[in-house]
C-alpha cells in the first residue's frame, strides 16, 4: 500500500486535524517542476483540516536576479550583511515568489493572502560589523495568523520583517519558519528543500534525537554539508522551542510531502523531541499489529508462529517499540520463576527502521526488565539471528539442557532446532 493511499491517511486524521504544519520551501522549489505537486500536497492537508502556513525563501532568486543585473549581492541567503541593493534584489525575488505561490494555491482553490504580520528589527552592529538592513524577528502577529488560519486561510509569508517605523528588513527564511512554529504552537515544521535530507559525514539521516544533533553541531559541525548547516541549526532551535517534530524533505520527491507525513518511514530526516520513541508493553489492540508486523518474518521462519489465542494468554509478556505512535519493533520477555531465569523472544524490527540501533535498546530493555526481577541468567531461542544475539547483546552459545523443563518439551516438539544462547546476569 503506498503511504498516500486513503487508508494510511486515516490513521493519522485524529491526530493532525486542526493541528498547524509550518511548510518552509526553498525558493528553488517554488520555481521548480515538481511544485505543482507540492501544492495538490498541500490541498490533501487542508482538506483533512489540517492549517498550513507557508514560509519561503529567496536565495536562488537573489543569486540570479544578481548575475542578470551584473551585480554582486552582501549576502544570499539573509544571514550576512544585507546592503540597500541587496535588499532591492530580496524584495524583487521574494514578490515574484510569493506570487507564484498565491498562484499555485489559487488554481487548487484554496484561499492565501501574504502579510505584514512578522515584526522584525535590524540584526544590529556584531563583532563592530554593522548588518544594515538584515532583521531578526521580534515577534509575530499571533493574533493575525490565527485569524487567517480559523477562516481556512493558508498565510504565505515572505523572507521580510517590517517594523513599525515601515521599514522593511531581509531576514532569513529558516529562521522566520522557527518563530512561527513557536508562536503558533505548531505540530510540524517542514522544510522543503533541493536536498534528501540530513547528511553527516556523506550519510543521510533518517531520524535524530535533538539532544545527539545538538552533539554533533557542538563538535563535529563540519560534518554537515554547508548548505544544510542553516537546516540542521535550525532544527534544533525549534525542538527546543517546542516543536515536537522536525522534518528536512526533498521537494523534488513527487508526493515526497505526503509520504512524510503519513507514513513511519518518511523520505527525508526526521529531528524529534523525547517523546516521540518509546517501548510499551503491548495491549489486546495491538495484537492484529504484532501478527501483521511480523507476518513475513515467521513466513521466512525467522521468528516461530503465534496464534491469537497464544497471545491473549502471555500478553503482559509483550512490548512494542513505537514511533510517532505507530510499532516498528517488539519483543518479548518470558519469566520461568523457579528456575530464576527469563527468555527474551520475538525480537522483531521492522526493515524499515534496520540500522539504527532498535534492535540493540530492545535488547538492552529487557536485559534491565529482567535485571530489576532479580532473574540471574537471560536465554534466548534463534534460527537465523544468533550472531546478533552474540555480537549486540553479549550471549554465549548454551545447550537445549540450558532450558526450563516445560520450555525445553515445547523446544523439542518444535522441531526448529534453534541455537539456544544464554547470558549471565549476575
């Protein structure tokens, strides 16, 4: 099923309707052949009640409208100094695209107005170097946008601040997309960019935990590429903001927005806030989720079958690993009292989500469950596996006499014969 069909957006209805997504799009995508795209994107969020603010940036326009005019700007991107010629290309590039996108909106009917509603005032003089007209904002009409977004309105906000002598301030698209996210409590900030996401060291990120971003950008800073730098600082000041989720997407990914937002794997990078990842122990709903997450692997006789019925009986031996509320892993922790020993079984990740360390903090998770029972020796059963349990989780390579009484009958009529591995817990 693909991600965008009506079926995998309806799960996820409850939980954005009436929600804001702050979309901020590169000004290369405004100009490029899949934004049409973007914008019926865009149409399938309103029509599920979702409220959309658009904010958009200009570089690609200023840099142009530059070597068309044989002139070379202070800045391109809004972070450096912006001189006054600077600020006649920035006003030029940043009403042409605001107008597209008014455009492309207006074809899909969905109703946009620009405003004056972010309030910014001059960077000032840093390092003795004074910035002239580039702005930070001060603050954003709340009032306004949250009028706007209650008549269905998308506000299209441009990279400009206005202060209430009138004057206008260039100020950096990534930046302006932070302030309205905070200030209208948003649910998602979105950035649309040329790029599939984060990249470290050459590799994409899927998905980051702010405070392990905030690592990197502390003291490996140049292992980010430095058109993405502004992203990823941005990112991080958003979560801290409040903004429970961040996502760096490719806007020239035909549906590239819907997948991301309806699916657990998305396209691009995902920078999140605590709570989005979290083991719980398993629940009579989640059952049919447990068999359909793991129908391939107990077809590929990785994993041994279970019935509904095997379940219900041993349901509080169960746990999930959530992400965004949706399960891409569980595992299994099965306590034989009398001999003071537990079996950690069904350790599944979904392929999806391979590779970033799941397997390992399932693990870890009921290595401590078991720890915290006072359960001196942890055992596991496994066909295909069982260099994972060796090399990630520390088991050594036991015998079928290693096992409980009533678990070594159920191992013989199996017929799997599957490694047994067993590691001391104290």
């Amino acid at each position: 099923m693909k991600p965008t069909d009506l079926r995998g957006i309806l799960q996820y209805i409850p939980r954005f309707r009436e929600k804001t997504f702050v979309l901020a799009i590169d000004g290369a995508i405004v100009t490029g052949e899949n934004f049409a795209n973007i914008v019926l994107d865009i149409a399938v969020l309103r029509s599920l009640n979702i409220r959309v603010v658009i904010v958009h940036g200009a570089s690609a326009q200023i840099k142009a409208l530059a070597e068309e005019q044989k002139v070379t700007p202070s800045n391109i991107d809004g972070a450096g100094i912006t001189d006054a010629e600077t600020l006649k290309l920035a006003l030029t590039a940043a009403n042409r695209l605001t107008h597209e996108i008014l455009e492309g909106l207006s074809s899909n009917d969905l109703r946009a107005v620009t405003t004056n509603g972010i309030v910014a005032h001059p960077l000032g003089i840093i390092h003795g170097v004074d910035h002239l007209f580039t702005g930070k904002v001060e603050r954003v009409d709340v009032e306004l946008f949250q009028s706007l977004l209650t008549q269905g309105i998308v506000p299209v906000v441009p990279p400009l601040g206005f202060d209430g002598d009138g004057k206008t301030y260039r100020v950096n698209s990534d930046h302006v997309a932070v302030a309205l996210a905070e200030s209208l409590k948003a649910a998602k900030l979105i950035y649309i960019t040329t790029a599939d996401g984060l990249f470290q060291q050459g590799q994409l990120i899927r998905e980051v935990l702010v405070g392990d971003l905030d690592h990197v950008l502390a003291t490996r800073r140049s292992e980010f590429m430095p058109e993405m730098l502004s992203k990823a600082i941005h990112a991080s000041a958003a979560c801290h903001a409040g903004i429970p989720r961040v996502h760096i997407i490719n806007g020239q990914v035909d549906e590239g927005l819907l997948a991301e937002v309806f699916s657990n794997e998305g396209i691009g990078t995902l920078i999140y806030a605590n709570e989005y990842q979290q083991i719980r122990r398993a629940m009579k709903k989640d059952i049919r989720n447990l068999m359909l997450l793991t129908k391939n692997s107990v077809a590929n006789e990785e994993l041994m079958k279970r019935t509904r019925t095997m379940f219900e009986k041993q349901l509080g031996d169960y746990y999930i690993f959530e992400i965004d509320k949706n399960p891409v892993a569980c595992v299994a922790l099965h306590v034989y009292p009398e001999q003071n020993k537990g079996e950690m079984g069904y350790l599944y990740v979904n392929p999806s989500h391979e590779n970033q360390g799941i397997g390992r903090k399932l693990i870890q998770f009921v290595e401590s469950k078991a720890r915290e029972m006072g359960l001196s020796e942890l055992i596991a059963l496994s066909t295909q596996a069982f260099t994972y349990f060796m090399s990630k989780g520390g088991f050594i390579e036991g015998t079928p006499d290693d096992l409980p009484a009533s678990r070594r009958e159920k191992y013989d009529q199996s017929g799997r014969k599957s490694k047994v591995l067993i590691k001391k817990l104290r």
